[in-house]
C-alpha cells in the first residue's frame, strides 16, 4: 500500500509538524494520522482503513490517543481514543498509539476481541489463511485466549455474489472496504451492507435477506448472464482487498495456500494499459493473479479479465512441439516433429520463395518480439509487406497516423494526465477496452478535476459512470461530428485538453484526420489508444508497410542508411503492403506465402476472405508459416507451425498505449521459447542472422500525416439500419478461454437502439430483434436506449451467442432489421 | 406546588381539539411568528443565542450558537430539519407535544427558516407513530391554506423505524434515501448537512420552543431555570409513580419535587432507581432525590439531563433485568457501523441473558465491566456509548446484584410479577397530565 496522501498535483501544501510517540515529524497538512505514523515507521492495526478509499473509521481497530494545544498552547488530551484512519493532523499534534498509550492499546485490543467474538477460527481452511490481515493483526494486538464462551453468529456459506465472487458472511467484520471499492472505485455498487447491528451483512439486493415480498429492485438495473442483478468489470479487487476471507474467488477457492505460493511481477497482456499484476504459482501452475501496486499505472486495481484470464496460457490446445505437414509432398495433416526438423522445413520453404514473401506479425506480442517479426520481415524475408494489424482498421489514413503521431513519440500523455483535463474520447470505450484508464478518468471525475466527453453512438454505462458529456455519432459521421466540434470539455480551457483516440477510429474514414485537427485546433495533446498489448511495440518496431523502427519512414532514404547502419542490412526502399493489400496478393498468387504469429482469424475484418486467400496461396503452392501459442484456424492452415511461448513462460516488455517500457520476467522456466527467440533461429536456419533491431526515436521528418475528408454519412433504407459494434471487456476472446466463472460475469449480449428507430423499423413491442448482415446474422434481446436514431448496437463477439462478428459487416455497415 | 409547573408547550393540551390551528391561534399562535418576520434574521439568531435555550434533544448544545454556524449565504438552498424521531426507551415527551399541538412545532420551524435563511424544512418523525404523523400532515396543510407559511416548503418524513436515525447525520442519510449510518464528521452538517447544503438539525422541544422566545423575549427564557440551564423543559415521568405523565417545570426541579407532584412512588413501595433522560443516561438512586435536574447538575452526579425522561422504578424491580431489557433493545438498535457497538451490545445480550437467568459466573461480571468499557468512547457515534452506561451505572450502584446473578435467577430474587404496574386483564391504573387525542 502506498503510505502517502494522493495531493492534488501542481499544489504546494504547507506542512504540519505533529508528535507521534515521541517522534516529531512534519506532514502535509491534510494528511491522515494513521498515515504519518506511517511514514515515521509506526504501524497502527487497522482494517477499514485503505489509502485509496475515503476514510470510514468504522471498524475502530485504529484508535490512539490524542491531545492537542488550545488556544493558550496547554496540551489537552482528547477525552475518548479517536481514530487515526479519520483524523488529520493539526499543528502541534501529539499522538500516542498503543506503542506508549496503554489507552490506545487497550482499545485496540478491546477493537481486537470484539471482532474475534463472531469470526470463525476456520483459518486452516480459509483462502486468506497466511496471508490475512485479521490473522496477523489479531497475533500482534489480539489477546491468547479467548473469553466469548457464548454463541457465535452464523450464516449459510457461501454466498454467490456473482458466479466469481463468493461470500462467507460469517468470516466478515463488516469494514466495508468492498462495498466502499464498487462504490468510489469501480462505480458498481453492486453489493451493500443490509440489515443492521449484529445481522448486519454484506450482499447484492437479495429479496430473500431483506424480507421484500419479491420483485426486483427499483428501475434499471442490468441483469448478468444469470439474471442477476449486474456483476462488475472490478469484482475481483474486492477478494484483494477483503481484510479476511470473506470474499473468495471462486476460481482460486479452495486450491492453495499462501505460504506455498511463489509470487512474481507481471504485467497483464489483455490490453494495452499495461497493469503491474503479481501472479501466484505452485509446481509450476499458475493459481492466481493479483493487482500490483503500480501508482503511475494502475494503482492498486485490475480489471478481472487482468486477474482471472490466465488458463488460456495453458489450455488443451496449446502447442508443445513444432508441427510440420505428412508426406513428401506436404499436403497430410500436421504432425509433431522436432524443432530441428521444423526449422529446416520452414527455411527452406521459405528461402526458395524469398521475395514476394509477406508478414502477418500480430499485435500481441512484446516489443522485444516486435523488433524481431521487424527485423525477420526486412531482413530475412527482404520485404515490407507487414502489417500488424489484425482488426478493423483504416488502411492507410491509419498507417500514416501512426507514422506521422504515434512512432517514436515516447512518453506522451500518461495516466497521470488523465487525472486533471478535459479529455475526449474517440473511438474508445474505456471500461470496455482499457478498464485501466476508465479507473484513472473516473478517479479524476470524481474529484472533479477531470472532465470526460465521448463521441459515439450512446452514452454506455461506463461511460455514464464518468460522468460523461455524449458527443452523438453514429457510425461513419464520427469525421463529420469531429470536423463540426470547435472544443469540449468544462473548464473553458483552463485544464489541458488531451484527445484519446481508440483504434476503432480508424475503421472510420476520416475519423483520425478529424480528430488530429481537433487536437490542434483546440489545443490538446493527442494519444492512440490501442485495445492489444503489442500494438503500440508493434508501432515502435516498424511493422508497418510504410514504417522501419523508431518512426523511420521506409520512404525516407536517411532513415533507411541510419537502419542499414544499425543492422549492417540495408532494408527494402519500396513501401510494401497493408494487410488487405497482402491478403489480395495472396488471394491473386502476388505472393508465394507469409508469416502469420498471434492472429486470430475471427479477428480480421474479413475472416472468409483472409481464409480464402490462405488457402489460395497454398493451392497455388505457397507457404504458410505460422507462430502461435495455441492451435487456431491459421495453425490449422500452415504449413509449418512453431509454438512459441505465451507472456508466463518468456520476459518482456510490454509498451503501453503511452508509450512506457512495461519489462517482465518469465514466470516459469520451460522449453518454449518466444517469438524473437524462434525467429532468431528461423533466421540463422535460413542463412541470414537477424540482427538486434532495436534504434532510438527517428528525429528526421515524419511521414506527413493523412488527410482524409469526412466521407458521407451512410443512409439506411426502410428495414435497414446502420450498424455500431465494438468489443466488450468480457466476450468470446480466446484469451478467456477455460474461466467459466468469469465469463459468468460478462454482460448480457443485447441489441440496442432508439425507441424512435425501433418503432421506424416496425419493431415496437418486440422482446428480440434479427439483425443481418452480408454473412449472416444474429437473434438478440433487443433493449431500448438512447442510441443515435438509425443505428443498431450490437456486442462484437459475446461469449454465449453470436455478436456482430457473425454479421460479416463492421461498424458503420448498413444491416437490415427485423423483428 | 403547582406554581413549580410552567406550562409552555403543554399550556393547551387541555383545550377542545387543541391540535387545530383554530384553537392554536385563539391561545395566540404564531403571534410569534408575525414578530419573527419584522425582525432582521440576525436579530432571531441573536435572540435565541441571548435566550440560553440548549438543545432539547439530549446532548444540550446551545441552539443559538448551532444556527449560527451556518456559513454565510451563497445562493443555494439552507435546509431545517427536525429531529423527530424520538426514540429511546423511556423518552416520550416530542411525540406529546406533536400530538397536542402540532402548531407550535410548525410556528418554531417557521420562525427558525427565517432566521437561517431556510425555504424548504423537514420534519424527520418515527414512523412508527402514524397518529403524529396524520396530525403534522394535516398542521402543515392548515398553516399552508392559511398563508401562514409564506412560501416555506414543509415535509414531514415518516422513517421506517430505526433508533440510529435520531443520530442527526444518520437521520440526514435517511432523509436523503440512504442506509441510516451515522456520517464521518467532519463535515458537520451545518456546513455539508442534507444534500451536502448547510443544515440545521433540531430537536422538536427546541423548535417548539423558539415561539416563546420570541414572544416573551430572552430574559424571560433566562428567568427560568438556572444560569447555564435556561428555561422550561417536559420532564416525562414514568414507571411506578402515582401520576405517570408529562411535566413542564424550570430546568433545576429535582425529582423530589417532581414526585411530589406526580403523586409520589406508586402505594406502598419506595424509589429504588431511575433515570434522569432515558435509558442512554447513568442510572441514579434515591441518594440522588435533591440534585437540580439540570444539564450541570445531573452531570455532577455522574449522568445526563438527557431528554429528562425520568423512568422510575421501585424496590421490586431487578436491576439485572431492566438492563438486561435495555441491551435486548441496543443490541436489536445497533446499526452496525462500528465494531464496539455491533460485537459488543452482540456479547453484552448474551451475558446479561446468562446472569438474568441465575447462570452467570464471576468472570462474566468482570467480562460485562470490560466489554462495556470497550465500548464506551471506541464507538462511531454516541449511540454506542448509551448503550454501555445502563450496565456500567449498573455495576456501581447494584453490583450485589449481578453477584447474585451467579446463582439466583432475577426472577427469584424480584418476582416480575411484583414490579408489573397493571395485571392481565384489568385496565391500565395510570392517572394524571395524561393526554388523550
């Protein structure tokens, strides 16, 4: 726990000379007792208490003794013991906690015993057991015995709060550090304190504790996949932060204990916000992950994809061994082979098609991994045909934004700017896509220091829950919204203006172009927010057609001798290929084969497409060599698959969305091996070893950056609407594999629309809405909202049914809707 | 001794249908009122400043001074809310006065709006008190259809039945929607107080009392009582007196006197104990029959004036049971904020039970002693410490008979039969000031 008081930034704050057993110390004025006793080496018991909720004082366990001067300067001690979680400092100050207060320690023992009275002594059973505040306090500052010789308070166990959040009541002591989280933290309050005194208990509105007659609670609430009453984005930090075992993962209940947990530092690969995780390890499995305490990043909170999605790093489909085609000719199935063998196979496919080669690298690797797939492409393949992207995307407006804005920028706007501006958000849906900036905006909010306006086709409820300023676009005229914008924000320009554009922004033509102009003309600093990991590496290293590492224009003949220079291999001058342009290469037999690491089929724009072209280039005998953690639909395409090792088992760094160097260590030690280090072997297997790609920031001139004018807005027809989509935290993503409590807690997938365009659309009183699209189409519960009129929300890719992916159209494609 | 008595607020509740705004203004209501509106807002706080009246709701904070912290205008809304929710065992005297004569709540709440600068007061009732209720709806609507109100806005609140809400900031939570917890202080509501605006939170009997002030002046006010405990005040007597009910007297009677007029300890039987203000204050003996029932005096014999709701017992009653009654009622009121008040009135229960029963044991007294120094003092809110004094003040005063708690049930040593002020099937024998809607 971090042991000072957040200030307001740029403020200067006049210190406070207290005495705290003897120790006189100065503090800034505000600053919490119990937190300058801290920072002096004392530690106060506590249990409410936590540095980044707001003070409670309810479970009284910090009392100390206090006297303060009057007006004549006479120390007077305040007549009851107060609580050090509550109390600022005044000047003058002087404090005794148990350490030299037999009044303190007395209190805090009585504290002590009264919360023994009714908790369970079921510590040889219980997940927190080892590791539990209750436990280590009560040896320190409990008494060895016990005098409750009466009946304890008990309660059936346990309580599913959501299907990954379980509850024994009866191990609570009520310090309301979950339900003060979810409240101030996450914007869930979906559990409360009921009833009262001693019956006092935590739960979600449960009509059976509360004696309602039954019914559901009043107005809108969000149902979770089990029809309850919604579950948060934010749960999993409530079992962190329970200072017993009351609250439990039900994931991770039951299956070890601390003290035989090997800890280490991560950084979580489920986004490009880069939070600090620790994960927890026995014999060699992964048992949990927990926040790490990052304050420059993620304070102490993670999303609980974060935490709970670690099983796809280990599931049934993992590859283990290289696999290589039967039979002489290439055409049997896959079978395992060695790692000798698969690397000879591979090179020589590839050296004898050298040069109309092409790179699919993904976007999810590390920047280490980057700088490898970077320097494989030109150096090895001898092309720039590379194209990170595996997503909708903006073709070369995109590429250019990123050339122009993004490479080599290093830190920029960070997350501590997000806390103190007026921030726009394009294209990014911050709970659903980067939950580590939504906490960082919604803590900003909250203390009104930050204000948030978001442009998109409906005010979400994680954006509600920043208070958000709906900017209405519908999908497709996000330019045009953008274009007609002179500012935003509430402080008239007294904060800094920052512009977060999310990648789905440049699946809109214009869209980047606009939002750039925007920045400039209102003066805000501009940052891309990408949802993988990797992408931001990906942008770093070149894996760009028009890109070479550091922000180097291919195009650019000095940055093309600085790379030569630093490789002793002079890169190809011709800008290759985007994605789709190497997808129709390969479709049109342009290209004899490609290197395809970390993409997952279903994510590319146009999964039937890419599929036939993979095809294509191998009944025209092309090669397909593919890098991949898991089988997928490509592994089972490829001629030759090398696994490679996923984020536990290899060290790292992960760039953020801003710009900063997340290192990581491997968690385990195993055989397999990363995708720099197998295409390093690749490499010297061909022939050509790769060398270390790694350049400082290009400082000659960037690639201009695109200007592309706002497109006209799509007009749907009767029957027909325009289709909004974009991925939610919790869906079908194979990196949730195998975490069914988890899934658990995904949102219900739902279509939304205006009442207006329903009625328009003839569907007034419809409980489901079908929704079709060029490929197909989807049935889902339709629910009215103040979307956009003519614009048809759809999850991309829930878990449960399909989503928009289903449709074969993006986001801004005309759909047709029925009833 | 009936010179002893001052009636103030209890003036007219002899009158025909003296809850009515007919018979209020035939006695001269909001008279006071229509003075208060020629005087400047500063003028009324000063006026109540000047007047000494402390707050009537127990704690005896200067009501004056209360007002005055309110910070300066800023435009935005200023709220009165009464305290009404009066509920601690043994305490009866607001429901009374809102049942008697609702209107002199109403005038004082008028009167206090204009000195705060309040347009929209709220009068926070115990639900369970649905006949008060009924009569404050209807006192609000007949001052409204009479312009008396002059734009004020009155809600009366009905709560949903929870002790810990005539805690001001958890009565405030409450009144807002919210869970009925006390608040962290600071900030103290007159700054953040209803909807985080400056709040003035009073008890009835002070509110009531701010229209004679008005209208008789501060040195009027002052003439009663004692120098630091000014003015009159309902002492509610009851238990095993003659004439149970309530009596307005000058702050400084002592319970002597007050028996005196009450007819005296029931036939045949003699004081034992009582409290001056409820069941939250230390209880007293017959050793403290002449202290001034006054915020000083009772403080000196080491209880509260409270809200001088004096509940008597005699010689029949088990010291052991009537607290044992008492923690049954905070164990079952604690709202669960804090551990020393939720744990400790959870064990107190189960050892009283245990030496009401005769099954006690030597170290449950001391247990009972410790537990409820560790609650007294650790708590979120003064709740917490009422909930510690009856078994402390207990111990001092009758330890013999926790002692005996050890081997002899209560009911033994205090047949309960004995102490039961009406037996199954006859009618209550209550006489006196009682007062029947």
């Amino acid at each position: 726990m971090t042991t000072t008081q957040p200030a307001p930034t740029g403020q200067v704050v006049p210190l406070v000379e207290v005495t705290i057993d003897g120790v006189r110390t100065e503090v800034p004025k505000g600053t919490l007792v119990i937190r300058a006793a801290e920072d002096i080496g004392i530690a106060i018991p506590r249990f409410c208490d936590h540095p980044l909720l707001k003070p409670a004082g309810a479970c009284r366990q910090c009392l100390v003794e206090v006297a303060t001067p009057d007006r004549e300067g006479t120390l007077r001690t305040m007549p009851k013991p107060q609580a050090s979680c509550t109390l600022e400092v005044s000047p003058g100050m002087v404090v005794s906690t148990q350490l030299t207060s037999e009044v303190a320690d007395k209190a805090q023992h009585g504290v002590m015993e009264f919360l023994l009275i009714n908790h369970p002594l079921d510590c040889p059973i219980c997940d927190k057991g080892g590791e539990c505040p209750l436990q280590n306090q009560a040896m320190a500052h409990g008494r060895a015995t016990t005098r409750f010789v009466d009946v304890k308070r008990t309660y059936p166990k346990p309580l599913a709060i959501s299907t990954q959040i379980l509850l024994d009541r009866e191990r609570c002591i009520l310090c309301q550090r979950c339900t003060r989280f979810s409240d101030e933290i996450a914007g869930d309050p979906f559990i409360e304190l009921q009833m009262r005194g001693a019956r006092q208990q935590i739960g979600t509105f449960d009509s059976g504790v509360l004696g309602f007659a039954g019914d559901a609670p009043v107005g809108a609430a969000e149902l979770d996949d089990s029809g309850r009453p919604f579950a948060s984005y934010f749960s999993g930090n409530t079992i962190q932060i329970c200072p017993v075992g009351a609250l439990t993962s039900a994931a991770y209940r039951f299956r070890a204990r601390p003290f035989d947990l090997v800890s280490v530092p991560s950084i979580a690969e489920h986004d490009a916000c880069g939070a600090a995780i620790r994960i927890d390890h026995r014999r060699g499995v992964v048992l949990r992950r927990l926040a790490g305490d990052d304050p420059a990043v993620n304070e102490e909170w993670i999303s609980d994809k974060d935490r709970f999605a670690f099983r796809w790093q280990v599931a049934a489909d993992r590859l283990v061994a290289p696999l290589v085609r039967d039979g002489e000719d290439g055409s049997g199935p896959l079978v395992e082979t060695s790692w000798a063998d698969a690397l000879d196979v591979a090179a020589t496919l590839l050296a004898q098609r050298r040069g109309s080669l092409a790179a699919l690298p993904g976007g999810r690797g590390t920047l280490e991994d980057a700088l490898a797939w970077s320097a494989f492409t030109r150096v090895v393949l001898g092309t720039n045909d590379v194209d990170f992207r595996s997503r909708a995307y903006g073709g070369a407006e995109e590429a250019d934004h990123l050339a122009a804005r993004v490479a080599g920028s290093g830190l920029d706007v960070t997350y501590a700017d997000l806390d103190g501006a007026d921030v726009l958000l394009a294209g990014l849906e911050p709970e659903e896509e980067a939950a580590t900036i939504f906490l960082r905006l919604r803590k900003g909010v909250l203390a009104a220091r930050t204000h948030v306006t978001v442009l998109g086709p409906y005010l979400t409820r994680g954006s509600a829950k920043l208070r958000a300023t709906l900017l209405p676009a519908a999908p497709g005229t996000e330019a045009e919204v953008l274009e007609a914008t002179d500012t935003f924000g509430a402080s008239d320009g007294d904060r800094p203006r920052i512009v977060l554009v999310g990648e789905r922004l440049a699946a809109a033509p214009g869209g980047l172009t606009a939002a750039a102009a925007l920045a400039e003309r209102t003066g805000a600093r501009l940052a891309w927010v990408p949802r993988r990991a990797g992408d931001r590496a990906a942008v770093e290293a070149g894996l760009l057609p028009i890109l070479l590492p550091g922000g180097r224009p291919v195009a650019d003949e000095s940055a093309r001798a600085e790379v030569a220079a630093a490789w002793g291999v002079t890169p190809p001058a011709a800008p290759g290929r985007d994605l789709a342009g190497i997808l129709d290469a390969l479709r049109a037999g342009e290209l004899a084969g490609v290197v395809v690491g970390g993409v997952e089929l279903e994510d590319l724009p146009d999964p039937a497409a890419a599929l036939a072209a993979l095809e294509a280039v191998r009944a025209a005998g092309g090669v397909v060599v593919s890098l991949e953690v898991r089988r997928s639909a490509i592994t089972e395409l490829a001629d030759v698959v090398l696994p490679v090792a996923p984020p536990a088992e290899k060290a790292g760094t992960f760039l953020t969305w801003e710009g900063r160097p997340r290192a990581f260590a491997a968690v385990f030690d195993t055989a397999a091996l990363g995708d720099a280090a197998v295409l390093g072997l690749l490499a010297e297997e061909i022939g050509t070893p790769l060398p270390d790609a790694s350049m400082p920031a290009w400082r000659g001139q960037r690639v201009a950056a695109a200007r592309l004018d706002a497109p006209a807005p799509p007009e749907p027809g009767p029957g027909q609407a325009v289709l909004a989509t974009w991925r939610l935290l919790l869906d079908a993503g194979r990196g949730q594999d195998d975490e069914p409590h988890l899934a658990g807690t995904a949102r219900r997938a739902v279509a939304l629309m205006a009442e207006s365009t329903a009625r328009g659309l003839g569907l007034q009183g419809a409980a489901e809405v079908t929704v079709r699209g060029p490929r197909g189409s989807v049935t889902l519960p339709l629910v009215l909202a103040g979307v956009v009129d003519g614009v048809v929300w759809l999850p991309f890719s829930p878990r449960e049914r399909a989503g928009a992916a289903a449709l074969g159209a993006q986001s801004g494609d005309i759909v047709e809707v029925t009833a | 001794m009936t010179d002893t008595l001052t009636p103030v607020l209890s003036d007219i509740w002899d009158a025909d249908r003296s809850w009515t705004l007919a018979t209020y203004r035939e006695h001269g209501g909001y008279r006071a009122l229509a003075r208060a509106r020629e005087l400047a807002p500063a003028d009324l706080v000063e006026l109540v400043k000047a007047s000494g009246l402390r707050g009537r709701g127990g704690a005896g904070f200067p009501t004056g001074l209360k007002w005055s912290f309110l910070p300066p205008p800023d435009g935005g809304p200023r709220y009165l809310v009464v305290n009404a929710d009066e509920s601690e065992p043994g305490t009866c005297k607001d429901v009374p006065v809102m049942l008697a004569n609702p209107h002199v709540l109403i005038e004082g709440v008028a009167i206090t709006s204009a000195a705060i600068g309040c347009e929209h007061a709220f009068i926070y009732l115990r639900g369970e008190v649905v006949h008060v209720y009924r009569r404050l709806l209807a006192a609000v609507r007949e001052a409204e259809e009479a312009g008396l109100l002059q734009g004020l806005r009155i809600t009366v609140h009905a709560g949903a039945g929870a002790y810990i809400c005539g805690e001001e900031t958890a009565l405030l939570d409450s009144l807002e929607g919210r869970r009925g917890q006390p608040r962290l202080k600071p900030p103290f509501p007159a700054v953040a107080g209803l909807y985080a605006r400056p709040t003035v939170v009073n008890n009835v009997e002070s509110i009531a009392s701010v229209p004679g002030i008005v209208l008789g002046g501060a040195e009027w006010f002052t003439g009663l009582g004692t120098p630091k405990s000014a003015g009159h005040g309902l002492f509610s007597l009851s238990g095993h007196v003659r004439r149970p009910g309530q009596y307005e007297a000058p702050l400084g009677i002592t319970l002597r006197e007050l028996l005196e007029l009450a007819g005296g300890i029931r036939e045949g039987h003699r004081l034992k104990f009582w409290t001056p203000g409820g069941s939250s204050t230390p209880i007293l003996t017959d050793a403290h029959l002449d202290i001034p029932l006054d915020y000083e005096g009772v403080a000196g014999a080491g209880s509260m004036l409270g809200t001088r709701a004096l509940q008597i017992f005699d010689e029949t009653v088990s010291v052991v049971r009537a607290v044992s009654r008492w923690i049954d009622f905070y164990k079952h009121e604690s709202c669960g904020k804090c551990t020393p008040c939720r744990e400790g009135t959870y064990w107190l229960q189960q050892v009283m039970h245990r030496l009401e029963e005769g099954r006690g044991t030597p170290e449950d007294i001391r247990t009972l002693e410790d537990v409820a120094g560790n609650i007294l003092g650790r708590s979120f809110c003064a709740l917490g410490d009422a909930a510690a004094t009856p078994v402390q003040s207990g111990l001092e005063h009758f330890r013999e008979e926790f002692e005996a708690g050890c081997h002899t049930p209560a009911r033994d040593l205090f047949p309960y039969e004995a102490s039961a002020l009406a037996t199954a099937g006859t009618a209550s024998a209550r006489g006196g000031r009682e007062v029947t809607a």
